[in-house]
C-alpha cells in the first residue's frame, strides 16, 4: 500500500479538483471552474514554473484527443445530439409523448416520473446516452405536468449511471472485466455478476428514486423546487441559467408530419441492438490482435465499449434518416441540416466532457489524487471495516475526480489485493469500489454525466447538484451501513 508520506504531491494533489468543484458551486460558471482546476493543476506540477504549467494546461485538454476512447466518447455524446435533433423534427417525441397518454401510460406527475425512468433504463448503452435520451422523452412530458427541472435532471441522472454499472453488457461492464483481468483474476466475469447483489448504492439510488415517483415525497433543496413548479409553474427558479438553451434541443415537428411514436422507438432501438453488435466484432478483433481463443469471455474482456456505442449512434442516425425519407419526412438535405444542427447543440457538452477528460488524466496520472486519498487505508485494519472504507474512499475519489472510470481503475487496483491478502470477501469489496465510483460519477459536479443530467434536462447545473446531493449522500449512508452489516456478517 502507498503512504501518504511516499506521495509525490502530498495534501496538494487534492486542490486542483477541490478548486473547480468550489469555484463552481460559487460562480455557477463550470466551464471557466473546470479550466481553473486544470490550469492550477499543472501548475502544481510543473512548480516553480508556472508559465509552463499553464501551457501544459493548455496541452492537456488537447491530448485528450489522442486517447481514442475519450475521443469516441465525446463524438457519440454529440452525435447523439444528432439523433435526438432528427427524432424531434420527424414527429417521434410529441407520437411517443401522445400515445404515452393514448395508452393511458401517463395519468399523472406519478406515471410520468415512472415512464421516463423506465424509458432510462432500457437505454443502458452508456451513462450519457441514457441521460440524453432520457432527458429528450422526459421533459415535454414533465414541463407539461409542471415537474420541475431538478427533478428531472435528478431522473435522468440517477437511472444513468447505478443502471449503467449493475449491467455488464455495456461498456462500463467491458471496462471492469478488463481491469480486472489486468488485476491477475482469472474468472473476472463470475465474480462481476456476484458483486451485481451487493452493489448497494446503486440499487438503493434506483430504489429511492422509485420510492419519490411513486410517493412524491420529496425533501431538501428539491422539496422547495417541486413546489415552486407545481403551484407558481416555474419549472426553473428565477435566475437559473440552463445549461442549453430551450430553442436548441426543442426543435418542432416539422410542419404536416404525422406524430408517430415508432419514429421515436425505432432508432432507439437500433441503437440500443447495435451496442452488442459492436461489442462482439470489436472484442474478436482485439482477441485475434493479442493471439487469444475466441471465448465468450475472452471477447467480452477485450471489446470497445466507447467504439461500439460509437457505431451504434451513427448507424441509428443513418437509419433514422431512411425511415424518414421513406415517409417523406425530409430529405438528404434537410436530414443533413438536422444533424448538424443537433450536433452543435452538444458542441458545449463536447467541451464540457474535454474538459472532465482533462481534469481526470491530471487527478489520475499526473497528482496521483486518488492513491494519495486511498493511503488513509493503509495501515492494519480488521477485516469487517475493509469494504465501508473502501466504500467511502472510492466516493471521495469519485466525487473529488468526476470520473468514475478512474475511479474503478485507481481502487480496483488496491482493494482487489487487500481484500485478498486479509480475507475480505471479494465480490463484496469489488461492489464497494463500483458503488463508490458511481456516487462521485452521480452528484459530483464536475462528473460527465451529471453535467450531461443537467443539459439534457435544460437545468441550471448547480441546481441540479443542490437538489440531487441530499438523495445521493441517503443512499451513501445507507450503503455505508450496509457494508459495514455485511462486513460484520462476514
């Protein structure tokens, strides 16, 4: 284990993600936060030089294009402002919204939150996806019934990540089972879906928030919000700045276009079987690359979760292209226009997630942060106290880094061998990593998809942490005891 005395940085490797999440609390102005984090970041490590360390700011948003995932992953969260664009103007959302209510499928705030949520989680591809879609199907439905903006940024947020990592046909599970393989165990895929039953924060964050839809009770920041909402019909507070803009990712059916809801249903559902597609050719490829037997297994471990959701958004664009042709919704030029159109409505979250990406590379690579927070676990411990803390610590790396990847990465490392070397149980320490990681990537305000929760729902993003913190630290504490139970238990 690394003390913190062997630590290069020390106390100082924290300041940089520490700045941009107060300073964006503060100011409201994420954008100009994340920089500064960054910017002060490199300072630190560049010191005493810090004109160099603000190039090398400068230098680490660009490289993040040299990474080939983050690159697929900020051109799917922009593409698949694309395909919300053409959903829009073909009819899909006001069909899917319109027999939503034909059906009788939503009679009332209680319907309409269990809809969408159930909408979220069959869109488990990716985190951001589920978000954007969600957000896209949620919020006429939500502004009509004046349900608030929290509220639905609390949805989209909530049913994107804790659904993402509890299953393990996705990226998030590719991305795991290769770590964990790089760890040295040998049957990374059975100890992945034993840890799915006590990966307690996610399933309590998507239990609470079934339990709020169904009994609208709400508390904190977001009580006061749903009231505002509901009796003076402000779905935003005054003074809220959104983080998009309503005429961006609010486009009207197109003039004379029937409102149909398999214009909606359609591509999202290619979408959604094309992610399995991509998993598997990518995941043989990268086995015949390394000279492997082609196995299950073995495929699962090495595909590319962010390539396959990649061409999985693409081919749902060209398809929704031709299906509206072939109704003769638009053609090629205005099927053109659309996409750009929506594209560029995502070009600040493209900028946003460079930014995260940035940030998180300084944290992990550069400062070190979580393997300094992850030496106060070092040390004798008994054995029931392993998963709380690891539980706790992974939240605080998390949330201090906005990445939960990272945070799998940097944790997995040193609780996989610590849980072996003391006899913890392991599916159980490896569910605390994950559930951790999850908690930063839910509320920290400088995670990907809670920026992504706030864009998608046309919320003031800083609401939507005020509002979405108290819920997440319930489950945390929640699942902090659960941990400590099951450790005890043992």
């Amino acid at each position: 284990m690394l003390g913190a005395v062997d630590h290069p940085f020390g106390l100082w490797s924290i300041v940089p993600p520490a700045l941009a999440i107060i300073l964006a609390i503060a100011t409201r102005q994420v954008f100009l936060s994340l920089f500064a984090g960054i910017a002060v970041g490199y300072v630190i490590v560049e010191w005493p030089h810090p004109i160099a360390g603000v190039l090398s700011a400068i230098d680490a948003c660009r490289d993040v294009f040299t990474d080939r995932g983050q690159t697929s992953t900020i051109l799917f969260s922009i593409m698949v402002g694309s395909l919300i664009a053409l959903i829009q103007r073909s009819g899909g959302i006001d069909g899917f919204v319109h027999f939503a209510q034909g059906a009788h499928l939503v009679r009332g705030r209680r319907s309409a939150g269990l809809l969408t949520m159930a909408v979220g989680m069959a869109t488990f591809i990716e985190s951001s996806i589920v978000c954007l879609v969600t957000g896209a199907v949620g919020r006429p439905i939500f502004d009509r019934l004046r349900i608030s903006r929290e509220k639905l940024a609390y949805v989209c947020d909530t049913v994107s990540a804790p659904t993402c990592v509890m299953i393990p046909l996705n990226g998030w599970g590719a991305f795991i089972l290769m770590t964990l393989t790089d760890l040295g165990i040998r049957e990374p895929v059975p100890l992945l879906v034993r840890a799915i039953p006590f990966n307690f924060y996610a399933i309590l964050s998507l239990l609470l928030l079934f339990t709020i839809l169904v009994t609208r009770w709400d508390f904190g920041p977001m009580r006061a919000a749903e009231r505002r909402a509901d009796r003076e019909g402000k779905l935003l507070r005054d003074g809220a700045r959104p983080m998009i803009s309503e005429e961006v990712l609010g486009l009207p059916p197109r003039e004379g276009t029937a409102r149909r809801a398999i214009n909606m249903m359609l591509p999202i559902a290619v979408m959604v079987a094309m992610v399995p597609v991509g998993l598997a050719y990518t995941g043989y490829q990268g086995c015949l690359t390394k000279e492997q037997a082609v196995t299950f297994w073995n495929v699962l471990g090495e595909c590319s979760g962010s390539t396959a959701v990649l061409w999985a958004v693409l081919t749902a664009v060209v398809f929704a292209g031709v299906l509206y042709r072939a109704q003769g919704i638009m053609r090629l030029s205005e099927w053109v226009d659309t996409c750009l159109k929506g594209a560029s409505a995502l070009l600040p979250l493209g900028l946003l997630m460079m930014m995260a990406f940035a940030i998180g590379r300084l944290c992990k690579s550069d400062l070190q942060t979580g393997h300094y927070v992850a030496s106060v676990i070092s040390g004798n411990l008994p054995v029931w106290a392993v998963a709380p803390l690891v539980f706790v610590v992974s939240c605080a790396i998390a949330f201090a880094t906005g990445t939960s990847w990272g945070t799998f990465a940097i944790m997995l490392a040193i609780a996989v061998p610590l849980a072996q070397s003391m006899g913890a149980p392991l599916p159980v320490v490896v569910a605390a990593v994950l559930g951790g990681g999850v908690f930063g990537d839910h509320c920290s305000p400088i995670s990907d998809t809670t920026i992504v929760s706030s864009m998608a729902s046309a919320s003031d993003h800083i609401d939507h942490v005020r509002t979405q913190l108290p819920y997440a630290l319930t489950a945390g504490v929640a699942a902090t005891l659960l941990y400590l139970l099951a450790g005890l238990l043992a």
